[in-house]
C-alpha cells in the first residue's frame, strides 16, 4: 500500500507516488497515448489532445456505461491532468537521476468510496511498471487480494469510522462504508437468506445482523437484498431502530449504510453503539473473506469505545 488520503479545499485527494526507472519521456507516452494506457488504465480511452480536448473511456465487456470529462491541463512532457465523470485526475512526472518520479492524483466527493479508488489505482500504477519494464501480459489490471487490499484501505484512511448525530429527540450512530463484494454475496452473508425461508417481519432479525451489544427485538421491514429494520430494546422496553441498508450494482462491491437510533436518555450508550458496529462492520467484512472470529474481539471493541468516548467528549 502506498496510497495517501487527504481533505484540500473540503474534497478528498487520494495521492501516489511511484518512483520509476525510466526515464520521463518513455513514461510520458505510457500515460498519453492511449495505445499505452490500454495496458495500465481501468478504461479504453479515446481523446483530442489538447487543453479542453474531449476525453471518453470505455468499458468494453463490463457492465458499465461509457463515461466522458476533458483534458484540463497538458504539459508535455511534465502533466498531463484530466477530469472523468466530473472527478479531477492529474499525473505529473519529473526527473530522478536516469529515472523519473509520478505523482498521481485523484480528486472526489464520495469518500466512501476511497478504499476502491485506492486500490483499483494502486493496481493500474503497478501494472504500468510491469508494461514499462516489458510486454503487456494477460491478467495485468486483475488485482491480487482485491478485498484484503480494499480492507487495509479502508483501515489505513479511517473509512470504518462511524458517527454520531444528536438532538432533541435523542441520537443516531451512523455508519456509511464499501464491501468489496457484490450484494448477491452480501445479502445471503447479513440475513442467511435461504435458511427458513429467510428473514421476515415480526421475526428475530438474523444474527450476522445483530451483536451482543444491543439487544434485538422483532423485524420490522425487510426488502430483500436491500434492507433489514429491527428494534432494539433497553431493559425489555423498546428503545430506538437498528437499520441496514445495502446497495449493490457497482463494480467496487456494495455500500452499507448502518444506523441506530436511540432516545436521549440512552446518550451514555453512544460510544458503546459505535464500538460495537465499528468492530460488527470489520468482522463482517472479514467473514466475506473467509475468515471468522470467535470468540467476539471483545479487546479491539473496548479500544473503540475508549476512542469514540475521547471523540464524542471533544
């Protein structure tokens, strides 16, 4: 991992910085022509070469639409930056000895979505070392460990991070993230869809959906492959909502959005909630990958909720 994530002017700034050993005019034609951006860019790109030029990527044998943006600033053979669905992206090389340096950039609101960039990206720029030390080869821009990788992304930039949103009819813990995995792998994993029929309301929600840190009470809605909403209760009594909200359709995996609503009189639970779905999100996704923990990690919990204490405190 070498990918960096940083806020400028309240947008997020995913950055690389690849030291290679060739000089800057060989790279330059590996990031311009788009023969040679075949073999390394996520998209076939076709484009006028000049500063507004048009630029248009192609996704043949994908599900995915065309998408277009211009070329925003060219310098040859220094930058060479350009925009993409609205997305600012710039690369820009200079001098190191016999080699060159790249700094690669791309700028974007959705920061959920940072784990996926930064590990599609971090693919790409490996597979333009490999095209720059010899022949394209089959299989190049197929990452390794997507999901590992997707995961320690999301560890290394705080993208498991949830929230919390107070007012005067109580809280709500949030939390919003990526799952490298598509949703018709998600969905079976989070309601055991198949087992009895699956999960119904009036029902218990399903365990994976739950944790030992709040307590379940009956379903309330279920759409299947999209959402589970149950409550939660405090001292047998009903006390707020837990919900589940699962997207998929995209070709980085599916977004989760997780929520617990609480009444003011519960505030002292905050942190706890956070900590638990915190820890719930990461042993999910881990469950995704193969691999399962039990017993609880009750010790990374109680580190999270000494975190979102200190943090809610402030």
């Amino acid at each position: 991992m070498n990918g960096s994530l940083h806020t400028v002017g309240g947008r997020n700034v995913l950055r690389f910085e690849r030291r290679l050993a060739h000089p800057v005019e060989k790279v330059w034609r590996a990031i311009t022509d788009p023969a040679e951006m075949a073999h390394w860019f996520p998209a076939i790109v076709e484009m006028d070469f000049r500063v507004g030029g048009r630029i248009t990527f192609a996704f043949p044998g994908a599900e995915m639409d065309a998408a277009e943006g211009s070329i925003t600033e060219l310098d040859p053979p220094r930058v060479f930056a350009f925009s993409w669905n609205g997305d600012p992206l710039r690369m820009e090389l200079r001098p190191d000895g016999e080699g060159s340096v790249l700094t690669f950039t791309h700028t974007f609101e959705d920061r959920p979505m940072a784990g996926s960039f930064a590990t599609g990206w971090e693919t790409c720029l490996g597979a333009l070392e490999k095209i720059l030390s010899g022949p394209a080869t089959e299989g190049m821009l197929r990452p390794e460990r997507y999901a590992e990788r997707h995961d320690a992304y999301v560890a290394a930039f705080g993208l498991g991070e949830g929230t919390v949103a107070d007012d005067e009819q109580g809280f709500t813990v949030r939390f919003e993230r990526m799952i490298p995995h598509p949703v018709e792998d998600v969905w079976p994993a989070l309601a055991g869809a198949g087992e009895s029929g699956g999960p119904s309301v009036g029902g218990p929600p399903p365990v994976r959906a739950t944790n030992g840190y709040v307590s379940a009470g009956v379903l309330t809605a279920v759409e299947p492959g999209a959402v589970l909403d149950y409550g939660w209760l405090d001292g047998g009594e009903p006390a707020g909502r837990v919900r589940w909200e699962l997207t998929g359709g995209h070709p980085a995996g599916t977004r989760v959005v997780l929520t617990q609503s609480g009444p003011a009189r519960l505030a002292d639970q905050r942190a706890t909630a956070l900590a638990a779905w915190h820890t719930h999100l990461e042993v999910f996704a881990d469950h995704l990958r193969g691999i399962d923990h039990c017993p609880w990690p009750k010790a990374r919990t109680e580190e999270l909720r000494e975190h979102y204490a200190e943090t809610i405190a402030r």
